[in-house]
C-alpha cells in the first residue's frame, strides 16, 4: 500500500468531507481520516439550518462567509447527487424567526437594518400575518420576520454526500483510525502517525471539531475551543404542520422533507458528555409547545445530543499554521458548520493549494492566538 | 407433525405464558400460539409493578387475588430461573404511594383502613419520614404510605420466564401465528383454525388481551373489552435515585436492578394505536419532576406504549365459556396482568383440570355478559 | 368524526397505497386501514427490482402487465416526489441476468426469443462481455442477458411515497386498526368492523397480500394463497462494486442507491414465520459469492424477512368479488408487488370508479376460484 | 469539585471496573475515566468463555494466572449481585474442547498431560462420548476433551457489574471523557489531562486496552501492542441445542443464560476497523455448520466485532511503569480479558497499595519492554 498522498484530511465530518471533495474534485489525491464512524458527532447530529440570517448578526464577519456559503447550496446538491446519488434534501422554503415579546420584535427591527444594509432582504410580519403563513403557529406569536433564503438541507445526508463524492473522485476513506501526533521536518508538516501506523503528505488538514484541540496544541498552539453539548428531538406528524423553518433563539422546529421535525437545540457548554437528559427534552419541548402547541400531538420517534466546537471569539480558525508550513486547520464553526462547508470545502482547497481564496479571512486567521515558542522538537 | 395437544393457549403474553407454564408443570402436552411476537404487546411494556396494595382498593374483589398472587413471586422467581435461567429481577423493596394535597392524605386513610380490614398492613408516614427513606423525594410530598410487601419484576423477564419455562417443559411454542377461528363440534371447543392449519384439542385457552375479543365474538359472547393506551419512557441516573417503587395514581417511578428507572404511565382509553406522543412524555415528566425532582438530570433512554385490556366492570375475566364446553377466557387484566399472572396461571390450570380453583373466582365469572342464542352454525 | 368514505383501503402495503393513491388523485375521500405498520410487512422488505424481463416469462399474462407497470416509474417517481417530496430512488442502470452453466446460457436464448416477440430487446453478452459491464462479476459467469429497462427502486421509500402523497391529497390513513369483518347488505358491501368500530363505504378494497384470505374467507370464496417467505441482507462497500442488478433465479444484488447492497431472496414456502434463519443467510451468501466473489469483503448491515402473497395459479387477483358489489381485491402480487403496483393502482382505481382499464384482466379474475353458496347470513 | 482522587482509573472495560471495583473496597477514593462508552469496546464485544484450560496450553506462564482467576467466579457473581443487583450469569456446565481430525486429538492428549502435571483434570471423550453429552455434535467430531471448571459469563453483564458495583461504594464514573496526557512531577505520576481539564491523584492505571500504547508512548515505553479483531454473531434456537460451550481454535459456541448462542471469533491481526464483514460471518458459519449441523436452523440475532489488546510476546503487562512512580500499567490480555479480570483487579489492587500479590508477576512486568531515555521533560 503506498502511503503518500497528496493531502491528508483529519476527520470525517461535514467540514472534512467538504475539503476532501474540492480537493479531490481538483485532482488531488486524498486521504481522509476518521477516528470513530463518519459524520459521527455533530455533522450527524445537527439539524441541517442554513440561518444565514435567522442565527447570525450582519455586523459579524461570519455573515458575509454565511451568505456566500448559503448560495452555494442549490448547485451544490446537483453537483452531490450526480456524483454520489446522495440526496442532500435541500429544502427551500425560507425561515420564520419568531417573536413573542416586544422585545424580540424590536431585536428583528434590529436585525433587519443590519441585513439590509448587507444586501439582504428580510420581511417584518405580524402575529396574523405569520398565522397566515404557518396556521399552526401559537397565539403567543407577536410577530415573526420572513428570511426567504435561509433554506435547510439533511445534515447527515449533506456530511455522506460529500463522502461519498470524495470517494467517487478517489479520495480514500478510513474509519476507526486514529490520529496520534503529526509529524514535521524543517518547520513543513511532512505526515501522521497512526495507531495503523504512518502516512505522509505534504499537505495535512486537521478539521476534528473540538477533538482538534488535543492535536493542535503539540504545536504549541493553544486553540482554545470548548465543547458546547446540544441536544435535539424529531417528531413524526400525520399531516406536515410547518412549510417553513421556525427559528427563536433558544428552539427551533425543522420541517424536514420526509415529514419528520427536528427540534433543537439545547447549549450546554463545556461538557463532552454525550447523554440526552431528561432536562433537555423536557425543556425543548416546553419551548416547542409554546410555538406550535399542536406539536405535542406528533409522535415520539428519538433524541440525540452534537458536541460542537466553539472558540473564544465565537468565530471559526481558517488558516494554514503560523509556523508548521503545510499544515491546515479548519474548525470552530459552532452551531454553523452544516452551513459554512460549502465554502469552507472551497477556500481549504484554495489554501492547500497556494491560491488565494476569494473571501476576506482576516477574522479566521490563527494569528489572533497566543502560542509557545519551539514546542515540538523533531 | 401431530397437530393434536392437550390443550392450546392463544397468545403468548404474561398470561399466556402463565397458563401454559402451569399446564406444562402438570404434565400436559401444549401448544401456545402468538400471532405476533412474544411479550410483545402490553406484556412486554409493563413496569412491572406488583402493588397490590398501591393500585387496588381494598374493597375490590380483585384485592383478595391480587395478594394472593403477589404471595407467590419469590418462589416463582426461584423456580423460573431453575427451570429457564431466566431472572425476573423480582425487587422486595416496597412501594411509597406519595400525597402531594390533604385530599390525597385523607384518600390514604381511608386506603389503609379498608387494607387493614383484609389483613394487610401499611404505614402512614409524614412527608419528612417519606424523605427519610427516599430523599430525593420533593419538598412537595406531604405524606406518604409504605407498602412494604408491593414488589417489583421485570416484566419483560418475568413473561420470557414463563415462556422459557414451559418450553423446557415440552410445550411447543409458535410465533406470527394468527388463529382465525374456533372449531366447535357438539357444543365442544375441538381446535383452532390458524393461518397455518388447524390444530386439534379439546381445550383452548384465549389469553389474547384485548384483541381476545375478536375471536370470542364469534361465540356470540360479547366481552366488552375496550383498549387502554398507556406511555411510559425510561431513564438512566448516575447514582441510584430511588430504593422504593414511588406510586402516585397519575405517575409512577419503578427504579429496576439495572439501575435504569421506569416512569408510566399514561391512561389513552379507545385506542389501540401504540404510538408514544410527544404529549405522553411531556406530561409524564411534568408529573415526574414533581415528585422527584432530580429525575430530570438522568439520560433518557426510550420511550414505549402497551395496549392494556380493560372490561366494563373493571374486572378480568376468568372462566370457561358458558355454551362451549372445553373453551375457557383469561383476559381483561388491564394494569394488573403482571401482578396476578401467577394466580391466574395456576387458577385456569385448575379449571382445565375441571379442579376447583381455591380462590373464589363468582367476580370472574363470563355470566355477568349478555350472549346472543345460537352465533355458530357449524 | 365522520366515519362514512368513499372508498376504504384495507392494508398499508404498496399495493394499498397505490390504490389510495390512484383514488385519491381522482378525488375520492378515501380511509386507508392497516392492522400494524404501513409497510411493515412484504412491501418494506423487498429488494425493489423492476424485473419485468428478468423474472417474469414472455408467454405469461404477467408479462406484458409488468412491462406496462415497469414503464409507469419514471413519471411516478417524479410525481411522488411533487405530492410528499419522497424520493422513490429509481435508478435505471438495467439488470445483467447471468448465466453459470450451458443451460443457463440456452434459457436465456429462450427467454430473449419470448421478449422479442413481445416488442421487448435485450441483449446477449459472453462472460467475457459481462465482466467488462461489472468487473466484480466472477470468472464462473459463462454469459449474461443485459436487459436495459429493468430497473430498481427502494421498496420501502415507494411504498411510503404513495401513502404520504395520498395522505397530502386528503386520504385519512390509520395504523394499528384491524378490519375484523366486512358488512354488507342486499348483496352490496357497506363498510368494515374494525377494533375501532365500523366505517361506512360502498367500496372496500382488500389489499391485505397473504393476509387478505381470511377476510375473503368470510364471503366463501376461497383465496387459495398460501406464504412464501423471502430471507434478505444488506452490505455496504467502500467503493461501489456494481452498476446493474445482478440477476440469477436463486439469487439476485441490487446496488441502492446510497451504496449498500441487498442481497436476496430465499424461497420457503408456507410459513408465517418471520425469522431470519442462518440457513438462509448462508445459502445466500454462498451463491452471492459465486456470482461476485469481492462482495465477502463488504460490511455486513443487516437481515429481514418478507412474506409474499402467493396464489394456486401464480398469478394476482385484480377484481371485484362475484357476489358482492362494490367489494374489490388486489392481492397476490408474490414477488412483483414494487413493480405491479403503478398498474395495480390505476386499475382498481378504474374498477372501483366503474371504468373499464386499459388491460386485459381476464387472467387476474376471481372466476377462476371455487366458491361456496350462500356463506353469509347478513 | 475536587478534583484530587487516591486512584485514577483510565479506562471502562472489564479490566479497568475490576481494578476499580477492588480498589473502592479497600476504602480508596476513584475515579474511573472513559473515552467513549463503558463496556464499549472488547469488554462488551467478548463471548464470555473462562477457557483456562481450552484456550491456554499448560505451560504458559498465563496458565496459573488463568487457574486462579477462574476459582473466582463463583463468590464474584455473589458479591457482584449484592453489591450492584447486577447478574453476570455465570454458567458452570464446563467446556467440550472438540476434534474433527487425528492431529486434533494428538493435541488434546498433550494438553491433557500438562494439564494434570499442573494440577487440572480433564477427561478425554470418544466422538460417541461427546455426542453423548451434546447430541446436536455433528458426526465428523471425532473426539473432545471435557473441561469441568471452564465456565462462561456475560462478558457485557460482567464489566458493568464490576462498574456499577464499583459505583456503589463511592467511585465516579465519567464517559465521553478523554485523557489527553499523564502529568508527571519529579518522576512521579500526579494526575491526568483530560477533554474536560486536569485530576489529580498519585495513583493513575492505564487500562485502555490496545489504546493504550499512544499514552503510555509518551513515557518512552513502547508497549509494541497491536489489534486484533474479533467477529461473532448470536443465533436464537426454540429449544437449546447445547449445554456445554463448544470450542475449538477457529470457533466455539457459546450457549448463553438466556437461549442464544454466541458463535466466535474470527481473528485479524493489524486492524482497528470495527466493521463486521461477511467474509467473517460466512467463514464462522462454514465452521460452526461442521460441529453443530443443526445451528442453522437458528434464528439470526445480530453480528458485532471486538478489538483486543495483543502483545509481541502474548502475555498481558501488569506492573508499575519502570521510570514514573505510582503509573500503573494492565493491558494486553488478548481474548483472556473477561477471564483474567478478576484476578488483574485484585494485583492492581495489590500493586497501588504497596502489597505483594500472591502471584508471581515475573513474567508480566514491564521490564521485558526497550524505552528511550528521558522522553518527557516536565
């Protein structure tokens, strides 16, 4: 077996499967590593939103990453579907983010300024008026804003056809392998080491969500990601309740193209626990109700927790290492990484490849984290 | 394959199993026909309560078998697992039936009165003594009884028990097998007509639950059954939470050997949909949480429904049909099945035997039913 | 709630929801009946191939009923997808029937004559030429048929295809409700008894596959279908080892579309049971090896059964019963229900509105079936 | 939360809760710390045999160490249910170590002599003889040797009765909850890095299995351990086909508590790929079919894989590390892990309090190993 690639991808989650596709769509050959099963932790976990606008503020330079990421999607899932028959379940209905106070209304008001000023478009409805869209919708409901474009996909089927696309192109793929330590020479990364044993590149891309912690910080470089556990549960409907998505800060409710609804999300932070409590389900549900009361008529069907990765700015690392030359990392992205994959596959491969990425990444940059001098010594 | 049997049960639930262990045990060559799975209707979805005392007025009829049946779980529990090596996980801790209002004080009063009455004891205690055993009990408990001879099995095991056990006995035992209908010659039960062909016995026993009257209907014996949908989910702590079964009349906590704590179960009556609603579970733990309110940092595990039995009288049936020698009824047990399944196994092998069963069995009886003249023509 | 419809469906299968599909998209107010899950039986478990030339004989009146079914899915398929955004996942990469012997390799020149002189092409390949289409095939392989229109769906995604697109065209659809009889009056069917109470209609359609017999059984006319079980598995390859269906009489592979495998189907005839015998794993995977050897380095996913409807004569009765009025069945499909059921819809849907179908029924008629005088005295 | 323990456990296998659970009787504080599931990875994945004297040869130095262990089952499944309610179903009905060949039994009478000069029995059986024990033995065994003492447990039942009992008197016990490096101070071992921050103890034991070696490496130890994977699968028969557990080197049958029978193992050195692959389903049941024709009438429960710990010279390590005080080492127990546990627990136990154990460890020190000099400088 010859174990040199053009470029090694540590991880098998959405970001991962994104980067390893427009890599190996651009003829290189990959290698993409996964320590448990693919999509496995939050790629599989998440609820599949593109709220560009429903979960990020226009002031943030995650927003502008956000919108360009959002557009992609459309092409995307022909591009995903022909190569590997995945059906990335694109839905684009658009979003409802709802108010039930005066307060929230005048944070949409907010909002909306910010977006427009962006170049995007948001609709301010009343109560009545979002009733009229989504009839299920509470009395509680003071008012909603209508966020056309932000549409939603399967996450896991988003994660799998990247994947499996990669794999159609030739990237390999490797489960239960486990990244023990990089490996350098001269300052460029040169490879892994694994626990089956080495393989070398020239190019190594470490996208572990907040597992990449452990590997980073040989470098010297403290990431400083903490965990924030999420839990979700989906419902079974006779007849479909919502078109579109119903967004509020703190619970939301996917209408997915197979007539389930995802409810999330809880945020607990700084646990890597996995357990789905009793607290979250009851708490979801207690929120859920309050929006669309006849939710609880649905059928039970699971619950499952994410673990995903959040930073100290909140914003994601997108950024070749400071002093490791060859040596990539991309993670970070917290509750939006189903969202950003699209573009962080293409700006990744962009890096790897010496070209420079279209989008602004000054806010993504490692430069804003402290590091040891001389750590590893090889 | 000979095709005729001493005797054929129908339907391999609690009861079923029961009967066809004790017949087995007496020396009779059987067959037992479950036209689905084994245990895998209300059988399999109990929490396996054994409150005598808890959930039966004292001046009920059922209240005399129900402790005469509980009487008998701890050497059942020894004989199954000698016979099978199945262990029902039989649980001698007691049962706390809690009071959260006056009302619910007095209603306890009145309980251990009439329980005295029959010869049983219980203990009234405060809400500070009901913490004093079990403290991870509310501040909202204002008093509490203590039944200490209400146990707990699993119900899962305890039907595999007695499954396992008459099949070691000899007894043939078939799945997705659906009996059609009774053969009748002479005024006589001669077999069963089922979607494999006919099998012959002058005995047959339907212990089908409350789809038992279907088959009875034919006989032009209306059983007025009706279906009781009833949710329950179940949860993991850490730390043990609870020693006692805590019972109140709308929730139960049934903590099992596994550590895991059962929590039903709620009342859908005229349903025999076995979907679990997101309402169930909300409701469920609403309750839950009052009563205990630390179960809500548990990890959930799943939720599930049973479909229990119940007759207009609120009592079971027991008993040969009254115009079909040979054709005898076990059924309508509602959600007391797990606790008197010993009795009523030994009971109907009694009246198969054309023994005299000890038990004062006049409650029981088929003839409190209206019956049409002259249903079967064959 | 009003219990009266235009037609009800008696079974959640792929034939049942075909014909609520069908009746439904004609404007009928239809109630679809199923005694346990939708899809839970025969139709979720098949393999979903399309085999009108692989499976079926040129001079069958099967024959060009399946031709003209099998050309109904391209349409189908997208008309699902508008009505309930299921995808029925048609892939149309032709089947390779494949020859292992000299006479296999003379059937095929027989059976390619039939289809010729039926308007229908395929193509004769050496083993040589079989191999260059599927490398994976074995050197064993002496020949191949390549038939380019038999295609495959996933059976379960079609079966819930049509019911959700008749649920979002108004068809009430309920699981875990038994028909337990039907009522007729002056020779006309009038509704069903079910465990839930009566439902009022003047056409009733029995789509019960082979547990349709007892409930005809009541009308004296004797189905003569017996059960045929089918053992299947699932594997998941790293790279796909096929594009086409591999077809032999005693084993078949059908590539899905999201990787995996299925391999089938074991033929045990007359039994309800419904486990997965090792015998029948490993006889399949024995003969699977022989056909693709590379397929033992798959991972193993899963097994499940079905139980198939089969009749005396081998055909499917499509008709209305000889002696009552608005009464119609559709059952015995054996191992064609997913590739008969388009048709199987339109033309009951043709019946029950009184329209004549396009096809010649004459071999699927109930005539053809002995029946008792007079059984029923309502 | 204090975070300073007398002992830290890393590792939730039945290796790391036996340490634990001895460790916890003997009144020290411990903290027991999983990276994924507990029981998740070989411990839950083993069949259960305590083949001392089936699977080791009479001269191994693992021989006595098995001896001794096995002698302690029987007060451990006592202690094991009082302390936690946990049943580890030990089964006593000894072992039929089988021939199919002339060299097969040449082996048996050698194994038998050493054996007896070992102080073990064993009586060797004629084919005749052993079909006389179990009569489902097909007609090509030619010979057995009957092992009274070498009993079976449920390996999952097993490693969660040590932990949970454990649990019971006071350890914690974290999932999910990786340790990322040992902390050292002055050549000794003071705690832990984890996912979720630092534990402090004095006592830290690695028994993470073949995941051992990436942490232990960091002390300059090479443990030169690698994988090997385990696959089996469990069969469900109507009546038991056996009493005793089956072995020989390919395969053995394992007749569980509660009717299944566990068919293991197959044996594939250098992977850490947990995938079940048909090649291993197929190959057992070629060689399960030959001993006992009848299995594959069973019926097929479930397939799953296992990774054992194997080292270069095929005996576990059980010692203090050389350099580090107060890090303990116990891995590598191969497929004698269940078996051995009891045993290992009660040396570690030993070891961490500063006691000779009674067994002669010499061959399972560390000392056997090469190390770099000086690898850690902190």
């Amino acid at each position: 077996m010859n174990k040199t690639y053009d470029a090694i991808v540590v991880g098998g989650g959405v970001i991962g499967g994104a980067i390893a596709f427009n890599l190996s769509k651009r003829g290189m050959k990959v290698l993409l590593l996964e320590k448990d099963r693919l999509a496995g932790k939050a790629s599989g976990a998440a609820a599949g939103m593109l709220g560009a606008q429903a979960e990020l503020d226009g002031e943030s330079p995650l927003f502008q990453l956000a919108r360009t990421s959002r557009a992609l999607f459309g092409d995307l899932a022909d591009e995903l579907m022909v190569a590997s028959g995945v059906d990335i379940e694109l839905v684009e209905k658009g979003m409802l983010r709802v108010a039930l106070t005066e307060r929230d209304q005048q944070e949409h008001q907010t909002i909306i300024e910010a977006h427009t000023q962006n170049g995007e478009t948001a609709e301010l409805l009343t109560g009545e008026e979002a009733r009229k869209r989504e009839p299920t919708l509470s009395d509680e409901v003071t008012g909603a804003m209508y966020l056309e474009k932000d549409g939603q996909v399967s996450a896991p089927q988003l994660a799998l056809g990247f994947l499996k696309s990669a794999s159609a192109l030739g990237c390999v793929i490797k489960e239960d392998l486990e990244v023990h330590s990089l490996r350098f020479s001269n300052g460029k990364v040169t490879g892994v080491t694994t626990n089956e044993g080495d393989f070398m590149s020239s190019h190594v891309v470490v996208t572990g969500g907040v597992w990449s912690e452990k590997l980073i910080s040989e470098t010297g470089l403290q990431l400083n990601m903490y965990p924030v556990k999420g839990e979700c549960f989906s419902v079974r409907t006779e007849a479909p309740l919502l078109t579109s998505t119903i967004f509020t800060p703190g619970c939301y409710l996917v209408p997915k193209k197979d007539g389930r609804i995802i409810v999330g999300a809880t945020v607990v932070p700084n646990t890597f626990n996995q357990q789905v409590t009793l607290e979250g389900i009851f708490s979801l549900m207690a929120h859920a109700q309050k929006l669309v009361p006849s939710i609880l008529q649905g059928e039970w069907e699971k619950a499952w927790t994410g673990i995903r990765p959040q930073t100290a700015d909140g914003l994601p690392y997108l950024d070749e290492h400071p002093d490791y030359k060859g040596l990539f990392i991309a993670t970070g992205h917290f509750r939006n990484g189903i969202l950003l994959s699209p573009i962080t596959g293409e700006i990744m491969a962009d890096l790897i490849e010496g070209k420079s990425p279209a989008v602004d990444l000054s806010s993504f940059r490692l430069n804003r984290l402290n590091r040891k001098t001389n750590p590893i010594a090889r």
